[in-house]
RNA sequence: GGCCCGUUCGUCUAUCGGUUAGGACACCAGGUUUUCAACCUGGUAAGAGGGGUUCGACUCCCCUACGGGCUGCCA
C-alpha cells in the first residue's frame, strides 16, 4: 500500500503527482485533512462531463492523467453550506428568537452557548446585533439599537420565498437605446436568459425609452440584433417602455389615490437652493419637499411632480440573492419624483409598473441598481404588489481593471461578432465571468442551463480577459459540427465586411473543415488558415514561399509529382509516397514539407501538408504541384 | 460629504471555521512534430493591511486602505 499524503513531507513536484495517482486512503489518522477532504468529495456523485479532448480524441492513454478531484468535485448545489446559499435556504439568523424584533444587517454574529447575557465580543459595537444564544428570553441588544420595528420597515421578501407562492419564473431584460448593447448588458441579459431557459420559464425583452431624447431606432435595432446572435431568443414581442405611458401615470394617480404620494410644486430653484443650503450646513441632500404634508385645497394652479411619500422611519431592506441582506436606513431614501411635471413617468415608477405587469418573479441586473432596489421596494410596497426577487450583479471591468469604455477597444457587443468569436463560446465565456460552477469552465449551453443558478454569483467585478475568452472559444470551434459552423462563418464574414463565400469556397471550406476548426481559436483564424481551400490557381506566393521553392526543392516536387498520381488519396497512402520520396534524397519528412507547403498554399504557415491534400483533392493538388515544379 | 457594495495566484475562480489554499487561462521549461497551432509533462504564482472572536480564521466581527455604485423631473 502506498503512503498516503499525510505520510510524506512532499515536494510540489509530488504534490502534483499524488494528485494525479495517488489513491485515496481511509487508513490515515483521523486528523489527516487530505484524508478528510477526501471523504467529503467521496460523498458527492460523479457527473458525466464534457472533457474536449475525450471527445475529439478519444485515447484511453490520456484519461490516465486525469484530476482525480475534478471528476468527483462536490457541486455548488450539493454544499451543506455557505454565503452561496439562496436565501431561501440560508437561515436568516441562526437561532433566532422568533420574537427578537432586531436583526444584524447582514449576517449574525456567532457566539458560544455559554456567552448568554454578555457583551458580544465580537462587536460590542453601534452596529444592531442579534445575539445567537440558546436563551432568547436573555437576548441582550445593544442600547442604541432599541428602536422598535415600526410599520414602515419595510422588508423586500422575495414572492419566491414564500413556498405557498411558487410561480413560474419570468425574468426580463430592459435596455435603455441610447447606443449599442454593452458586453456587460450583454451579460445581464445572458443571465436572465439562462436563468429562465433553464427553469422552464420566461424571458422577456422590454426596451427602456422612456428618455425620447436620447432613444434612438437604431440602438433598439443593434440591441436585438446583438441579442440574436448571441443567440439569446425572448419570448413574445420586445415591448416599448415609452408605449405604457398612460399606465404608468395611471398608477401614479392611484398612489395619489392611496395616500402614499403627493403632489410638489417645488421648482427646480427651490430644490437647487435647497441643496445648496444643505451642503453649507453640512446637512444631507436629500430633498425634503415642504409639499409632503400640504393640504391639497392649498394646492396653488401651478406645473407639480408627483412624489413617492416614502417612509421616514426604519429601513427597506432588500434580500438580494448575490448582495445578501442590505438594508438602507428610510432617512438615507427621498421621496423620488414618480411623474414628471410634463406628466410623463420616471424610470423609477416605470420598471416597478411595467415589471408587475409583465410578472416579472426575478430582476437580475447590474449591481448600480442595488440602492435602486430600496426605492423601489418602497413603490411595490405603496402599491401592495408582490416584491421580485432581486439579484444584482457586479459589473465588467476592463482589463486593466477600470470601468469599461470605449478606450478599452471591443465593448459593444457587435464587434465581437466582427471578430469572430462564435457566439457559442462568447455566451459560455460571459456566463463563467463572474459565475461558477466548481472547476467547470468549459461547459455546453444545456450544462449551463442546468448548472446556473443565482447563488453562484460572485460579488466582485470581474474583467475581461481575451485570451480566456479566445480558448474557449477555440474549444467551441472544435467541439461544434463542421456543418453548424458553416454558417456561422457566413455570418462572421458578412459581419466583419468581407466577402461572401462562392459556391465552391464553401464546398472547400466544408471538406477541410475536419482540421481547420481543431486549430482556430476565432472564425478569423479559421480564415486565414482556410486560405489555401479558399484561393484558386494560379496561387500568389509570398516572400517566405517563394524562398522555400529554391530551384532544388522544385525538382524534388518534380519527382514527387508522377509519384502523387499513382497514390491512393488516402492519408496512409500518401503519407507513405512523400516519406518514400523523402528517403530515397536522403533527407527528412520536414525537408519536403517545406516546399510541398508552398506549393499548395503559397505560405509556410498552413495546416498539415497531408490534411491540405486531402481537403483539395487529387486534381487541384496536383495541378498546384504542377505549377510550382521546374 | 452621506449611504451602499466589493477586495484569494497576472486574470477568472474553488474552498466557506481545521486543505500541503485546488482548477482554468496566461506565463516559463521540457517533450512530441511537418511550419503555425494543437497536444503531453513539469514549474513559477494568491487570501489588501491592522486588530478582535476562537483550541484553530482566507472563511465570523470591527477599523483602515484601495476600487466601485447611488445620492437627477437619466436609465
């Protein structure tokens, strides 16, 4: 029997290979954590997973040297616990008194059993903390945090949480027009599709124009058409934000109606004059508009928004899936305009409206909405309708880790299309950046659909990285059939304005297509390594091919040539001429590749000579032969 | 200024109170070879800083630093 890891003092070289080959002992001491962690991963099932290599090549060799972990890593989903819980799993404060009126804003602080009646020593601090003992009747919380919870403390409990409840998801993706659809929209909707798709549910496009100024047709029409070939489809037709209007005035009214809006006549002065007074007193900004209490037969005949009344006391406090629990102070919230003096809606009262009427059970957005969240929880509580689930997600960064923009070249979606990336690989890329599913990084659209979920979100920004992005989808390229890429290519090359493929390029491309796409990691690449299928005789040589066709190596292709006209087109078969060729000059396969290569292609950087073979075909192969011989 | 969010190898991340902190991309070295790739083998490389709680902290708490968001009759 082998040591086992406990056993050694080992090197990283042996670190390594114990990983690799090492079996997994139960006879170590109890104490030997690669033992414990070894039992923890025993636990879990093997899933089948796609492995590039296995599936290309299948060579039982390589399997040999395959991670031992990564095949019986214990999913996310399967984890007994962790901040990655979905709330609705994640115990809100472990042994919380149900009584206790008071909760720590984000996690409760753990103390031992026998710390009852102490001070926490953890925080002893200003912060609210619920102490965690076995004897709730001597909860003890801290002197400043007495403040009752008062009605208005409003907590956006997720519809999803309440069992009774359970609705088909719906989510949405609600871009604003003003230019072309971002890689970071790009992602949010991504997420919401995958999200939907993968639970049997909806996904729902609704275009947020309410801003006419700055709205254009063209932005709608790049966003769909980014959307399209990304490959993410929304259910029903794409609805315009700015055409539910009258709706949305209409709810501005009944809060009116309701008591929980009002109407303020302050002009742009008054509030200016207002913050500036406050800035000087060092007081908050906030507008507190004198119209909130204001009887209405005061009203005086002038142009007036329609406010929010929002809760002055407590907190509104969002369960927000990625965020966990954030609570804003209601002091900290003002009362925001709902309609506009012009009488149109504001974004704010616009998406709670129009995501209630849509049904809309999930909102998944950039993390820059997260205080929004607050403000809108307060409108769906003035309404009385069911508050979404929220998850807000981290935005991209570039890669130099700063906010996204145009100085980081490629940020809207389309040029990404124009450089060839397969959309395949681009979702697969978008999905993993900021999202994980263990050690998965390669993983096909189903995989994914299964795997996502809202926990797996990390909290961090995260940044582009090309080169990832170009293996993965190198990978994709790989993995795909040579007959679903034909047209995706067709697709790349009319989006990067190159020309059309003729009937016989695309018959060409379709034969080599076998090797080309083990070797490219873009439609670009696949491109530029396609080129000798693509361009027909007479063939221009560059520099290099040209120097490669010395007088000599013409004659060899001389000889080579009658050779070739005898071979069986069979790889074997000519692989076993040019060697016969190659030894008989008493030089090596490498020799004759050279000029062969230039003879075919015109340049020395191509596939492999056989494959280049193969894919023209006798005639064409030996014609170019032809032509380049002395 | 106020409020809110974040910080593990260069990058994306795993672990989520006990691991020798794991994987992937990138990088370096070696191998294979018919050029370029691909592929194979090995390697370098991380818990922002400081306190606290704990037998034990990357993991829980606090402070600081840095980054980000919101603070509009923009979305």
């Amino acid at each position: 029997m082998r040591p086992h890891a406990c056993q050694q003092k080992a090197t990283s070289r042996q670190r390594h290979q114990r990983r690799q080959k090492l079996p997994r002992l139960g006879s170590c001491p109890p104490q030997c954590h690669a033992n414990q962690r070894d039992q923890r991963h025993r636990a879990v099932d093997q899933r089948p997973r796609l492995d590039r290599r296995q599936k290309i090549r299948p060579d039982p060799q390589r399997q040999r040297h395959r991670h031992p972990q990564r095949q019986i890593h214990p999913r996310p989903d399967q984890r007994s616990a962790g901040r990655r819980q979905p709330a609705e799993q994640r115990p809100r404060h472990a042994g919380a008194h149900p009584d206790t009126a008071f909760a720590h804003p984000r996690r409760a602080h753990r103390i031992r059993d026998d710390a009852v009646g102490q001070v926490c020593h953890a925080c002893f601090s200003a912060r609210p903390c619920l102490r965690i003992t076995p004897k709730p009747s001597r909860l003890m919380v801290s002197e400043r945090l007495t403040r009752p919870m008062s009605d208005t403390t409003a907590q956006a409990r997720p519809a999803e949480d309440r069992p009774s409840q359970a609705r088909p998801v719906v989510t949405r993706f609600a871009p604003s027009p003003t230019g072309y659809l971002h890689i970071g929209g790009a992602r949010t909707a991504l997420f919401n599709w995958i999200y939907a798709r993968g639970r049997g549910g909806k996904f729902l496009l609704r275009i947020e124009d309410t801003d006419r100024d700055r709205s254009t047709p063209e932005a709608t029409a790049a966003i769909l058409k980014g959307l399209t070939w990304l490959g993410l489809d929304w259910d029903g037709e794409a609805v315009s934000q700015f055409a539910g209007r009258d709706r949305h005035a209409e709810v501005a009214r009944e809060m009116l109606a309701r008591g929980n809006a009002y109407k303020c006549f302050a002009t742009q002065d008054d509030i200016e004059s207002f913050r500036e007074a406050a800035r000087a007193e060092g007081r908050s900004t906030l507008y507190q508009s004198p119209w909130r209490d204001v009887d209405p037969a005061r009203h005086p005949d002038a142009p007036y928004v329609i406010r929010l009344k929002a809760p002055r006391e407590g907190a509104t406090v969002i369960d927000d899936q990625v965020q966990g629990e954030v609570t804003f102070r209601n002091d900290q919230l003002d009362d925001m305009v709902c309609l506009r003096s012009d009488g149109t809606p504001t974004y704010m009262l616009a998406v709670v409206v129009d995501d209630h009427d849509m049904g809309v059970t999930h909102v998944i957005r950039g993390d820059d909405h997260l205080t929004n969240a607050a403000r809108q929880v307060q409108i769906y509580h003035a309404m009385g309708w069911d508050v979404p689930v929220f998850a807000h997600i981290p935005l991209i960064h570039g890669p130099d880790g700063k906010k996204l923009s145009k100085r980081h070249g490629a940020v809207g979606l389309e040029e990404y299309q124009a450089m060839g990336y397969p959309a395949a690989g681009m979702r697969n890329y978008l999905t993993r950046l900021g999202w994980s599913h263990g050690d998965d990084e390669f993983f096909t659209d189903s995989q994914a659909r299964e795997w996502f979920d809202l926990g797996g979100i990390g909290r961090a920004p995260a940044r582009l990285d090309f080169k990832k992005l170009e293996n993965l989808c190198g990978q994709h390229i790989a993995a795909s059939a040579d007959a679903e890429l034909l047209p995706e290519i067709e697709a790349y090359l009319s989006a990067a304005g190159l020309p059309a493929l003729t009937e016989t390029q695309r018959d060409g491309l379709l034969r080599g297509m076998y090797c080309l796409k083990e070797r490219a990691k873009t439609f670009t690449d696949l491109i530029e390594k396609a080129r000798f299928v693509l361009v027909s005789r007479p063939l221009d040589l560059d520099e290099k091919a040209e120097k490669a066709l010395d007088p000599v190596s013409r004659g060899i292709l001389m000889e080579l040539t009658p050779q070739m006209q005898n071979a069986s087109w069979t790889r074997n078969d000519l692989e076993a001429t040019v060697a016969a060729v190659a030894e008989a000059r008493g030089m090596g396969l490498g020799k004759l590749a050279g000029p062969l290569r230039a003879a075919l292609a015109g340049r020395t950087v191509t596939p492999s000579v056989f494959d280049m073979m193969l894919t023209l075909g006798r005639e064409e192969t030996l014609a170019r032969l032809v032509d380049q011989a002395a």
